[in-house]
C-alpha cells in the first residue's frame, strides 16, 4: 500500500488478499476517493466469490469473534497489570494488521495470556512505558525473524515440549487469578499518599480503586523470590490479605455460574440443533458472553441490590475510557521513561515475547492449515505479528499474538477469509467506544471465570493418563486396559520438566529446556544404534589384493576358502568389521570402544554401507582410529562402501583428516551409484526386494505386493543386521573371484545376491 502526501511517500508491503485495498493516491481528492471506493467493491467481491453467503458468514463470524474477544482482552489486561482499555486496544491493533496481511486468512490474533503472563514483574517494576518498548521491540525482533525466513523452525519443537508448553501456560493463567481474592493491607495504604486524592465526597470510592490498583502495580515490593507463579499465594510478601468469607462465598457463586454456563451452553445448544430458534439464539452469542451478562444480573440483582453486598467491579481496578489508540510520544496519557534505560530493562521481556508469541501464532497456522488442508505463510504470518505488535506498542498497547481458540472459532463459525479477522478487529474497535461504560460495570469474578475455563479447555488433559502408562510396566497396563497406550519415559520427562520450568521460570526457557531435553535423548537413544555387526578375515597377497579367504570355520568370523590355491607364505591378513548406526558426536567414543587394534592384523577395513558419518565429531573419530592403527607398527585403515551422503561430508574435510590417505575416501564411483539406483528395473521379483531393502538407493522404490513380507516391512535389527552381513561378506567373495576373472563385478550384483537369499525376500527364483 503507498500513500503519497507533500510530504513524500509512506511504502509498505503488499498482501496478496489486502492488494484490492490499495489506493491509488492522487493530486485530486475525488479521484482518490473513487478509487478507493472501487477496490473496497473489489475487495468485497473476492471476499464472497465461493457462494452468496460467504459475505454474510465472514461478516457474522467476525462479530462473534469480536464479542467473545472483549471478556478475554479485559481479563489478560488483568493478568498484565495493566487497564482493561490497553488489552482491548492490543486486541484490535494487533487483530487488524495479521487480518490485512497475515500469512493465512481466517486467523484471529489479539491480546493473549502467552503474551500477558509475561508482563506483571516488567510492569511493577519498570512501568507501563518500559512495556510499551518491549513489545515494539518485539515486533522488530519477529519481524527480522519473519524476514530472514526463519519461519519453518516452529516444526523442530518435539511434541512433548508442546504439551508441557500448554500445560504451564493454562496453569499459569489458571494460578494468575488468585489475586482478584486479594485486597491490600491497610497499613501498606497508610504510607502512600492518600493527601493526592479527590475531594472529600469522592475520597470513599477513590480509595477503594485506589487500593484495587495497588495490586497492578506496587503489590509486590518485597518480592525476588524462588516461588515463581506460586508467589501470588504468599500475602506477605505482597502486602495483601484475603478478602472476608462473605465476598469469597459471593465470588465463587458468580465464578461458578460463569463456568456452568460455558460448560453447558454448547452442549444444550447441540441437543436442540433441530429446533433451529433455540439453536440460533444460543450460537449468535458466544457461550462466555452469555456467562458474563448473567453473572452481571446476578452481581447487581442478587448480592447487591437483594443481600445488600458487594463484590469488586472492573472499575474499581481500573476505568475503560473509551478512546482511540494514539501514540504514546504524543500523548499525556503514559509517562514514558528514558529511551535507553527503557530499552535496556525491556529487552529479555522482548526476547521471550518474541519466543512464546511467535511459537503460539505459527503452531496456530499449522492448525489451521491441517483443517483446512490448505497450508500458510509461515514467514509472512511473522512479518505480520511483527508489524501489528510494532503499532500496538506504539499506541500503548500490550502486545499480543495469533489466539488458537478464537482462531478455531472463528474457522468453524464460516470464517475462512480476511474479511472475518477485519470485521473482528472493527468489531472490537466499536466495544471499545461504545460500550465502556458497561464493561465498567462487569464484576471481576466473573471474568475470573472466563479465565479459568480458558485454563480449562487449554490444558492437556491426557498428560495425566501418559504419566502413569509410562510409569507402570506392562503387565499392570495391560490389567488396567491401557497397554497400547504408553510414551517413552523420556518423553513424559520433557512434558514434566517443561511444566515445571514454566511455573518457576518463564515460558521461553520453559521451550529452551523441552529442546535441550528432546536432543539430549534422541543423542543417547542413537548413539546406542551404532554397533559392530560381524568381523571377518581374509587373505592378502602380496601386493595388498584379496585372495581366496583362510580355511576357517564360519563360527570363527570368517569365510571358507574355495580354492586354497597360491603361496600362504606370501599372504597377510585382512580383517574385515561390518558396521551399522550413525557416527556422530554421541556415538564417537563407543564407535572407538570396538577396535583393539594391538590384536587387529596389518590391513583393517570398514565395511559402511549401514554406517553414515553425520558430523565432524564422526570424521574425527576416523582420524583418530587410524591414528591408533598407525601408531601400531604402521597398520593400515581402509574405509569401505561410504554412502553418498558420508562421502560427501568426508569429501569436504579431506584436508582435516591428517592421518587417513585420500585413497581410503575413494568409493563407488558415479557409475556403480546409478547401477544401484536402477537395480528395481532388473528382474521385477528379485529387482523389487533389492529395492526395497532398507539400506538401498533406488530412487523409485516399487509398491509391495498385498499380503507379501518384504523388506521394506518393519522388522528386528537381527534381520538388519544379517541382510549387512551377508552383503558385506558376499561382495567380498565376489570380489575375489572377480579379481581371478578380472572383472569387478557390480555393487548392485552383490547387493542383489544377499538380498535375494535373505528369507523374508519376495524373490521367485532364490539363487542356491
């Protein structure tokens, strides 16, 4: 979109859906404005191309969203910190830029608890301007990260840290509403400076707000301590007591109808989808809002206006003024501190929004591509969180993200296009304006309703059942009915310790940790792979060519002589170890264990053909294994049949590798490698076993029989590990005889040999 003025040009990107919305600018106001009216026309034609009433279902589904978004937005404000009027502003900032140029339609952002729970301590501590930097830095910081095409990393997150991700968090926003039972002592209040108050007719009211905001905002003075979220249980250490039983008993009823309501509303809703009235009225208007508005009859019907009590209002915390956002350096609303010092203190609340925010919106595009089978933009969806939350930092707000719930909402209400996010953020906009003055008057248990049912539907709870099958053995599993229904304990470790580190610490290192957990035991579980699967030995002549193998048992690891033929006096030996599992930094030091080479003869080889090399951990233990065959009279290491891959990686590091010859790296050449690759089009029942073993490299691998047992089938490392075996040692054969011949025969002549003899081929005719 450009917007041309007197004073130069204004340049932003384009959307691909938001393109119709361009305005052509011109000298003449008329022309501008025709012209914007035409592409709004086309804009609204594209939005409701699939059907007549794709308008009237984005349009409707936008307003829901809206609706359910205000009871949200006001309660993660409460969460921050901060005044319900900044989470509803956030709301509709951040919801209206990823609407316009999100990398998916039909996504919902807005102010979020990921983003909320965040806040407090930078708020408390440092103030509300602080946190306005913090969220524009995190925006630059998404922004550079959308930029830099950095998007698909979402997809390296391990399930486990997902789970244990979501669980901290609900019970983060689950454990953050205890504060609303709290109310300061009076004398904390007596040492604050009441003088600065209203009149004396207003003082009553005044100081009650007064002390309700206390808890936003200077509640926790003496904190610094190691009981993370926990914390809000200790009214010593913030300066506050519990409210009387009366009000706590007056709370929970309303907590408990809000609850109640959320909970049986849609399920009333569905038993009574065929009198289509009583289904409408009960869809139209989202289940929390329901909740919210009889909770609010009851607040001023029931406990004050009947009981004559009272319970805490949104007001008393804090006023909605109903204004449009503007910016924070020009507005007297927000003290704003030092550029730098702001900067300085923001930073690593910017660094872990940045984290949890991005990982929210991106696995939220995931979610909704998989039910809509149609994927997004991972990269331009973190451009737009980027943007949306540089503007609303810019307008005081507290920052937000892609929300998963209103998202779900939103899609299975109809909305699939970016009309629906943009009527949702407009829709917020008119609340905002419009109806402060009822927000005002929304009792604050019934908001802690709608958070703890959020916590509801966000947690997990399956987790609980995966803990225990992963405890119990299987033959208690199986008496329970569950025995197909356990995770590694690995696994339930990372979910545990995610949880944990997301009370106690925050949300980012919470992620840091899942990943560090889920690498280190993918290391360990592979670095045990890695194994010798056979050795053998056979004879050299002279001028280092294998002949015709030692006359030895083959329980003695060796092949049977054919000939017995040549001078024995003239022969060395050569001992041959079959390999199999990855070489890398976890597996260096075993791979290393399995060589003795005082006891191995003067030629050693290593057959790789199950083996690769995945980093310079693994190269490094080839140098220093032929370093320690080397230092024993000069023996001598061979490295044979290297993947492409291995080849490769040693190929690039040939110069690193000081104590291997070049030759020793030298492979299947060009030729052989295409041979193997083609190997399925010889005859189809031997070609399709040879291509489907697990180890070849034919590119187009034949579909199995129905019924038939090949081996691309799951099936024990023993039959891998024979299947090595044989091919190791029959290609050695062939080998020799092909030297007598001279003729080399073929890579995929041996592989195809002792795969066709293997017993689970599919071979017809199995050679003897």
């Amino acid at each position: 979109m450009e917007m041309e003025g007197s004073g130069g040009s204004l340049t932003m990107p384009p959307s691909d859906d938001a393109a119709d919305l361009e305005v052509s600018a011109s000298p003449a106001s008329f022309t501008c404005c025709t012209s914007l009216m035409h592409r709004t026309a086309a804009f609204l034609r594209r939005e409701c191309a699939s059907g007549p009433w794709s308008l009237k279902d984005e349009m409707l589904s936008g307003l829901a969203v809206a609706l359910a978004q205000v009871p949200e937005a006001i309660a993660f404000s409460f969460v921050a910190g901060v005044d319900p009027q900044i989470g509803l502003q956030s709301a509709f900032t951040v919801g209206i830029v990823t609407a316009l140029i999100g990398g998916r339609p039909g996504m919902i952002s807005g102010a979020t608890a990921a983003i909320a729970v965040l806040l407090p301590q930078l708020v408390r501590e440092h103030g509300e301007g602080t946190m306005f930097y913090a969220i524009m830095m995190y925006g630059v910081f998404a922004t550079v990260f959308g930029l830099l095409r950095l998007g698909d990393l979402v997809r390296l997150l391990p399930h486990p840290c997902m789970i244990g991700f979501v669980n901290g968090l609900a019970m983060l926003i689950a454990i953050a509403q205890v504060s609303s039972f709290q109310v300061p002592k009076e004398d904390y209040y007596a040492a604050t400076t009441m003088q600065q108050l209203a009149p004396e007719e207003e003082e009553n009211l005044l100081l009650r707000r007064h002390r309700r905001r206390m808890l936003l905002s200077a509640a926790n003075e003496g904190g610094g301590t190691s009981l993370g979220a926990f914390e809000v249980f200790d009214t010593q250490i913030r300066n506050t007591q519990w409210v009387s039983w009366d009000v706590f008993l007056w709370m929970l009823a309303e907590i408990v109808t809000v609850m109640g309501i959320m909970l049986a509303l849609p399920r009333i809703a569905h038993a009574s989808s065929n009198n289509r009235v009583v289904y409408t009225l009960l869809t139209a208007i989202p289940s929390s809002l329901w909740g919210i508005g009889i909770a609010t009859a009851f607040e001023w019907l029931v406990v004050r206006l009947a009981a004559g009590a009272e319970t805490p209002l949104v007001r008393d915390v804090a006023d909605v003024k109903g204004t449009f956002p503007s910016i924070i350096w020009i507005s007297s609303a927000y003290p704003l501190p030092p550029v730098r010092e702001a900067l300085v203190n923001a930073l690593p609340t910017a660094l872990v929004a940045t984290v949890v925010g991005l990982t929210e919106s991106l696995l939220t595009l995931s979610l909704v591509a998989e039910m809509l089978q149609d994927k997004g933009h991972a990269n331009m969806e973190a451009i737009a969180q980027g943007l949306g939350n540089i503007i609303t930092g810019m307008t005081g707000g507290m920052g937000g993200c892609a929300m998963i719930g209103q998202t779900v909402i939103n899609v299975k209400s109809g909305g699939r296009r970016r009309l629906s996010g943009i009527t949702g953020a407009l829709g917020l906009l008119v609340i905002l304006l419009a109806a402060h003055t009822a927000i005002n008057r929304l009792p604050l248990a019934a908001l802690v309703g709608v958070m703890w049912m959020v916590s509801f539907y966000t947690f997990e709870w399956r987790t609980g059942s995966l803990f225990i099958n992963a405890l119990l053995p299987k033959r208690v599993r199986d008496w329970l009915g569950s025995g197909n229904r356990k995770i590694r304990r690995a696994d339930a470790v990372q979910v545990l310790a995610v949880m944990l580190v997301c009370l106690f610490a925050d949300l980012a290192i919470a992620i840091a940790v899942g990943i560090g957990l889920a690498c280190m035991s993918l290391a360990w579980d592979l670095r045990n792979r890695i194994r010798v699967v056979d050795t053998f030995e056979v004879d050299i002549d002279a001028d280092g060519d294998d002949t015709a193998p030692t006359a030895a048992d083959e329980n003695n690891n060796s092949i049977s002589g054919r000939d017995g033929s040549g001078d024995r006096s003239r022969r060395r030996k050569k001992k041959c170890y079959i390999l199999t599992g990855p070489l890398f930094f976890a597996s260096a030091e075993r791979f290393l264990d399995f060589f003795n080479p005082a006891d191995d003869p003067e030629i050693v080889e290593l057959h790789m053909q199950a083996t690769e090399v995945l980093d310079f951990s693994g190269l490094e233990a080839l140098n220093r294994l032929a370093l320690r065959y080397a230092n024993e009279g000069g023996k001598e290491l061979r490295l044979k049949y290297l993947s492409p891959e291995t080849r490769r990686i040693a190929g690039k590091a040939v110069n690193l590798l000081a104590h291997m010859s070049s030759a020793n790296l030298t492979e299947m050449t060009a030729a052989v490698e295409e041979e193997r690759r083609d190997v399925w089009r010889l005859e189809p029942p031997v070609g399709m076993a040879v291509a489907r073993h697990p180890h070849s490299t034919a590119v187009d691998v034949p579909a199995a029989p129905a019924g038939a047992r090949t081996l691309a089938g799951r099936r024990d490392h023993d039959d891998r590990d024979d299947v090595v075996m044989r091919s190791s040692r029959e290609y050695e054969a062939m080998e020799i005889d092909a030297r007598e011949a001279s003729i080399r025969p073929s890579a995929s002549q041996a592989l195809l040999l002792a795969v066709a003899r293997h017993p689970h081929s599919t071979a017809l005719n199995k050679p003897n």
